[in-house]
C-alpha cells in the first residue's frame, strides 16, 4: 500500500501542470485574504474560483489520459 501511494506521488510531482495548478491556486488563494479585510469574502472568493476551475481542470485530465 505505501508503495503505491509513493509511486502516485511521484506521478503528481512530476507533472508539470498540476505543479502549477497547485502554485495559481495558492497565489489566488493569498491574494484573496490580502484583498479583503473580512476573511469571510475572502473565503467566499476562494470557493468561487476552486468551483470554477476544478472541474475544467478535471476535463482536460480525463480527456487526456483517456
């Protein structure tokens, strides 16, 4: 079982787009928080981006690895 998981890991690692996809999000992410004063909106703002963008980003994956 650990194998696997560090053989998935390592497939996750290598991969360039989700490197990169992890890395915008995580800019957006702290950009929103250091836009606005109330956490709440910023949380809002972060929710509306992750519902937007994880299921293109699931397409591209599942039309490219099929």
């Amino acid at each position: 079982m650990n194998r696997i998981i560090k053989i998935i890991l390592l497939d996750i690692l290598k991969n360039k787009i989700i490197v990169s996809y992890a890395l915008i999000l995580a800019l957006l992410s702290w950009g929103s928080f250091m836009l606005e004063n109330n956490t709440a909106k910023g949380l809002l703002t972060i929710l509306n981006v992750i519902l937007l963008t994880v299921p293109l980003v699931s397409i591209l994956f599942s039309t490219i690895y099929i």
